[in-house]
C-alpha cells in the first residue's frame, strides 16, 4: 500500500530543545534546571479559589474573550502599572497561556510574504508561527556583549514588506530588559509605518535590583500598533494551567478574536475566575521579584568564584553562563555532558538562534527550591 505523502508545513521544526534536556535530565536522574518552570507549587489560597469555583459549578465554557471579571481585573492592573487603560470589553483578551497570545497574534496579522523582524537570541515559538503564517523571519541579533539592541541593525532590516515585529522583555533567555532609549528608537522607528508589533512581556513582573519593567502599554506611539502580551503561568507559578492575554487596540484586537475563537475559543473557566479574585491582591505579584532576586542570589554567589563566567541577569528567572573556561564542547554537547555526566540539566543557547550560537554559553532556570540551587551550584563550581 502506498504511504500518504504529507509535504511539512514546517520541514526543519523538530522536538524542542525544553523537550528533550528534560527528557534526557529523567532518564539520567539529573537536577532539572533546563526547563522554565518552578519546582515548588503555587498558593494555596489560589488552589483553594480554583476548586472553590469549580464546586459552585463554574465548569462550563467561558465567554470567548475570556470573563469579564479577569479582564476587568487585568485592565486594572495594567492602568496601575502602567498607566494605560485598555478597555475590558474590545481590547483584552484571555488565553490558553501566551504561546497561544503570540500565535494567535501572529496568524491574524502575517499573510503569505510579510517579513516579520524576531530578535535573537529568541524564544522558541516565534517562528513556526511565522513560517505557518508563510511569513518571512528576518532575524536580528542582540549585540553579543551585552545583549543590547542593535538598532542600526534592525533599521537597516526593515523594508516594505515589514508587517510585525516581535520583542521580549525581560528577555528570555538573556535575563536583559528593554530600555527608555530603545523605546524611543522604536517609536521614531514605526511611527509613521504599519509595521505592528508583538510585545512578549510574560516575565513583567520578574525584574531585580531596583530596575522598572517598562511596558509596550506605556507608550502612546507604540501601543496603537502593538500586542501587549502576558503569562499568568510565570507570575504565580502555574505554568500548567496555560493561561495568559493580550491587550490590544481594538483594531487589533478584533482581528485576534477573529482567530482566536477558532484556535481556542475560550480558556479555562474556574481558572479564569480564580485569578480574577487572587489579582486583587497586589502583594502576590509586587513580592515576585524580591522572591527571585534571592534564588537568583543564592545561585549566583556560589558561581562567582568558579570557572563559569554569569553574564548580568536583571530579570526573568533565567541566568546565562560562559563556560569556555570549563570546556571545548559546543553548547549543544556540553549541555549533553552536563546532564549525563555532571547530572545537571541546562539548555544550551544555539537553539535560541537560527544559525546556533559559538560563544560558549548555557542557560539555567532558577526557578527552583534553595536547595536545589544550592545543590546545583555547588557541583557546577567544582568543575
Ligand atoms: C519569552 C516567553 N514567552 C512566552 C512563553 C510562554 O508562556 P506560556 O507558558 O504562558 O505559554 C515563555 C515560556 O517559557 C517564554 O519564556
């Protein structure tokens, strides 16, 4: 009998790097810090509002935009962090976590030929987003030293055919925030184009050392062309439940919806409701960046006096690593070496760029209960 012959959508897309180091970090019972998730559980007062809202019987499908509570709850929140106020009903809506925001977002907008701008070293979604769409990545890269936006590079990458671009701050995998100066070198930059923009802001709430989060939503030139999009997963340590929005002008937003409902159609409802109640407690995300400063602090003054060189971290919950001083292996093998032999999982950082990366470098997640960091740091200083 003859085999289908399927054509790929996406010849070149195969496992995802988080996949398989935390496969590999099982089968050789490695501590876990490759991928981006917490070890430790979430509140229990939110656990306690989940299920409390699941027994009055909030089991059916949400409102395709998500409920208005949440969203009420997120354009507070946004207006008091930011400044801006979207309005609930046309310019917010919730969904099953940002990776389906950014797809979503980049379906809605790119057609077949549009060149869509992505930042390297980038998060793994991008692009097989772009490439279903049929758009066209053109990748530009931070600088290598410091992780700064190199915007003469990114001016001379724009053309006509620019229809989107996509940025992420706090950066994964970087741990580098956007500036007041970038911002405004993207405003002179857009502001007379239709170019539009993807802001991945998930770890918003994750930044140190005194340093400010600044928002897509805070600036009036940007936010007319921009997706502002964010994880509830990252803010309150529930990756699992896949939830997360994107706030929009309603232009855009309407166009998202027209998406969104046949991806989705709705998220998650007692979640929904759950978080609507536990947002109204600011302490639970003003607290989250002193909580990771110290995990980030714990693993970091263990590393310093060892052969690994950690490169600035000022948000997010990922901290980058040289090791050319421990090792010849590229990344990718190194990283292998790490989990096999070391048993210490990490993610190598080629895989965040379309061409792999030489400069020696690993990502760890610390996300993860103070002993393991511990634990963790202690056996990577010895190498
Ligand atoms: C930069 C970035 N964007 C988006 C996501 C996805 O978020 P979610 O789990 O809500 O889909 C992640 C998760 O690791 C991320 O690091």
């Amino acid at each position: 009998m003859r085999e289908v012959n399927l054509q790929s959508k996406l010849p070149e897309i195969s496992t995802s790097i988080f996949t398989i180091m935390s496969k590999m970090a099982l089968e050789y019972n490695a501590i876990n810090l490759a991928q981006g998730f917490p070890d430790f559980n979430c509140s229990n007062k939110l656990l306690q509002l989940v299920n409390h809202y699941q027994k009055k019987g909030f089991n059916q499908y949400a409102p395709m935009p998500g409920v208005p509570e949440l969203r009420e709850q997120i354009s507070a929140l946004i207006k008091k962090l930011y400044g801006k106020t979207y309005d609930k009903d046309n310019e917010i809506t919730i969904t099953a976590g940002a990776t389906q925001a950014i797809y979503t977002a980049i379906t809605a907008t790119v057609q077949t030929g549009d060149e869509v701008i992505i930042i390297e070293p980038a998060y793994d979604s991008y692009v097989p987003g772009v490439k279903a769409a049929g758009g066209i990545p053109v990748f530009v890269k931070l600088n290598p030293q410091d992780y700064s936006y190199n915007w003469d590079e990114i001016r001379r990458s724009i053309s006509e055919k620019t229809k989107l671009m996509i940025l992420n701050s706090p950066h994964n995998p970087t741990g580098s925030l956007i500036s007041e100066d970038d911002i405004k070198q993207l405003e002179e930059l857009t502001e007379n184009t239709n170019i539009l923009i993807i802001s991945d802001e998930v770890y918003e709430h994750i930044v140190f050392d005194g340093e400010k989060h600044i928002s897509f939503a805070e600036s009036e030139i940007l936010v007319r062309r921009s997706f502002v999009i964010s994880s509830f997963g990252k803010t309150f340590h529930t990756t699992g439940w896949k939830m997360g929005y994107c706030a929009a002008p309603e232009l855009l937003t309407n166009e998202f919806r027209k998406m969104h409902q046949f991806i989705v159609f709705s998220a998650n409802t007692p979640i929904q409701y759950a978080y609507a109640d536990y947002l109204q407690d600011e302490t639970h995300y003003n607290s989250l960046g002193d909580f990771y400063q110290k995990k980030r602090d714990t693993f970091r003054g263990r590393i310093k006096n060892s052969k690994f060189k950690l490169m600035p971290c000022m948000g997010t919950y990922f901290q980058l690593l040289e090791y050319a001083d421990v090792s010849e292996l590229d990344d990718m093998k190194f990283s292998e070496y790490l989990t096999k032999e070391v048993g210490i999982a990490v993610i190598p950082i080629s895989p965040f760029y379309d061409e792999g990366d030489t400069n020696k470098i690993i990502r760890i997640c610390f996300a993860k209960r103070d002993e393991v960091l511990i634990e963790a740091a202690n056996i990577l200083s010895k190498l």
